[in-house]
C-alpha cells in the first residue's frame, strides 16, 4: 500500500512475489527511513490458523513509525493486512513440528528526494515466508559474544524502534562475535557500559537460584512481544518477574557463584533459546553446556503450547486468521 500527505493510506492489495522499482534517489535508500516487524502465523490441529499478539506488533509499529517521522498505521488496518494476506492462499502456513508462516510488515520511504526531511511518499508492504523449526534436532543453547566497543543504541536514539538502522550498527559487532564463535552479541548500555541491553536480535531473561527471573530494564532496548509474555508466563507458573537495571558483572558473578541457575534469550524467531557460553576477551563464563535448564524449556513450553493452540489461550493473546 502507498500513502501520501493527501491520500493517506491506499486499501492494501495482495499481490504475486517479486522485486520493486526503486529510483536511484529513493530516500529510504540514503537515510534508513524504515521500520519493520515480525511476527508468525501458525496452523493448529483443528486446522485454523492464529497469530500471536499481533495488536502488540501494530502498537510496536505505531511506535516505530513515530520515532521515524513515518506516518501512523491504525492497529486494526495493520492487523488486517496480515489476515488479508495469510487468507490469499492458507496453504502457505506449513503444518507439523514447530512451523510456521513467517511475516514481515515494514514500511519505507518511497521519494525520490535527495534532502534530509521525512518522506511524501511512503510505501508499506508484508512479506510471508514459511519457516521451519528454529531448532531441528532438540535445543541447542547458544554462545554470546560481550561487545565492550560497540553499542547497539544510545539514549534519546532510536534503540526502542524496529528500524533498519539499528541493525545496521550491531552487523559489525555480530560479526565479531561469529569470528570468537559466538552466534549472538550482547550489548551494553552506551555511557556506563555496564548495564545490559539485549542481544542482536532478542531480549534476555536471568533465572536466579530462589525462583526469580530478571530481565533487564533500558530505554533502548527493543521491547520484545515474547519478553512481555514470558514475563506474564512466568508468573502463571509461579516466579517472581523483576524488570531492573542489570549489570554485566551480575551475570558473571552470578553465573560462577550458582546465584543465576538459567540464561535464556527470547524473540518471535527462536521463542526461547537456551545461553551456554558468555565470551569476551580473555574470558567465559557458561551457563548451560547441554539441552537448556527446567526453567527455561519450562517456559519455552507453555509459549510454545499456547501459540500451537495445545493449551487455553487465558490471556486473550491468539488471533484467529483463518
Ligand atoms: N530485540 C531485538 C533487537 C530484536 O530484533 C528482536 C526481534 N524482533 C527482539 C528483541 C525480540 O522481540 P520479539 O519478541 O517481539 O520478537
């Protein structure tokens, strides 16, 4: 769908895959005047299909797109572009295991203007993509790499927006990380460099010896839909959930002492991931060398349940799509 200052938003229509034209001078192309999300659909038993929170996606948007000087999208237009989409052809939502039809909303700057000021013409458009399980062959926890030189956001910029540019800063670090053998980078606050964000592209959670769990607490991480719901999981099956400042000496000390029992990181691609090894320089500390705590698969169950359709959906979080 295109929008411009006078029309507003044009009815989305659902076309055939393929590439865009864009003139050289497209604003998107030199500025990064773009944000995005993602989400999944899933098909259940009964043969429906539901996806996960996506108001928490369109509101996250709304969000984003203000932060970009983008126009706002309404809740129920974004979420019904997705159904409209996932009903063109449901076959596209695979079925069996932990599948899915993955969906990327993202919306741009579409004028040819070489000038710094927010775009006239804006362009939105989804992507589906079936996705198979994240994890084929059992749960295997992930290494992370310790970014001391690199911050992913800064405060007053755009950390809490899912816009492209910030993932344009963390490509180098992520690089690094891959080059120690780490899968993942974490990424400290920007003046202290010591308090943790989050990962390239998922929320963290610590699990301590008493049951409680803690995530950490910033303005410019990216508020993840799946922290949120583990937070409201986590709770259900009895722990206390703290969102506070937390240091990076927390998870080293923690983890060598046996205060913090379970790393595990969360997004929508992974759900729930399991964190072995915390490298930087001349050190490590691991947090789980095999298949991932109790507490951790714990929660990555009852998730996972609930988005299959395999248990109530008590909190109102399932959306039906076809
Ligand atoms: N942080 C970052 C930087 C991310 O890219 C993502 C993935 N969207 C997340 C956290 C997790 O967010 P969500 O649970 O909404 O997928």
């Amino acid at each position: 769908a295109e929008w411009t200052p006078e029309t507003g938003w044009a009815a989305p229509t659902v076309k055939q895959y393929g590439p865009l034209q864009l003139d050289p001078a497209t604003a998107v192309l030199h500025y990064a005047q773009e944000i995005f999300e993602g989400l999944k659909a899933y098909a259940h038993e009964d043969g429906s299909v539901w996806t996960f929170r996506p108001q928490a996606n369109a509101e996250r948007f709304q969000r984003s797109a203000h932060r970009l000087a983008l126009p706002e999208l309404p809740v129920d237009w974004f979420v019904g572009s997705i159904d409209a989409l996932v009903q063109a052809d449901r076959a596209w939502v695979p079925t069996g295991g932990e599948t899915s039809l993955y969906l990327r909303p993202f919306m741009f700057a579409s004028e040819a203007f070489l000038g710094v000021r927010p775009s006239k013409h804006v362009t939105y458009c989804v992507i589906a993509s079936p996705a198979g399980a994240y994890f084929a062959g059992g749960v295997k926890p992930v290494n992370i790499w310790l970014s001391r030189e690199y911050a992913r956001a800064g405060a007053g910029g755009t950390g809490a927006a899912k816009c492209g540019g910030n993932y344009a800063s963390s490509l180098l670090p992520q690089q690094i990380a891959a080059e120690h053998g780490c899968e993942q980078v974490v990424f400290l606050d920007s003046e202290q460099h010591t308090y943790i964000e989050e990962l390239g592209g998922m929320n963290l959670y610590f699990v301590h010896d008493d049951g409680t769990i803690v995530t950490p607490a910033s303005d410019s991480i990216l508020e993840g839909i799946t922290r949120d719901a583990i937070g409201t999981i986590a709770g259900d099956l009895g722990h206390t959930v703290e969102e506070r400042r937390f240091g990076i000496d927390e998870w080293v000390d923690g983890v060598s002492s046996g205060r913090v029992t379970e790393v595990f990181a969360c997004g929508t691609a992974a759900v729930v991931t399991p964190v072995g090894a915390l490298r930087w320089d001349d050190g490590e500390v691991v947090s789980s060398d095999g298949e991932g705590g109790k507490v951790t698969m714990a929660i990555r169950e009852a998730l996972i349940d609930l988005q299959y359709g395999r248990t109530p959906d008590t909190h109102g979080w399932m959306h039906r799509v076809a």
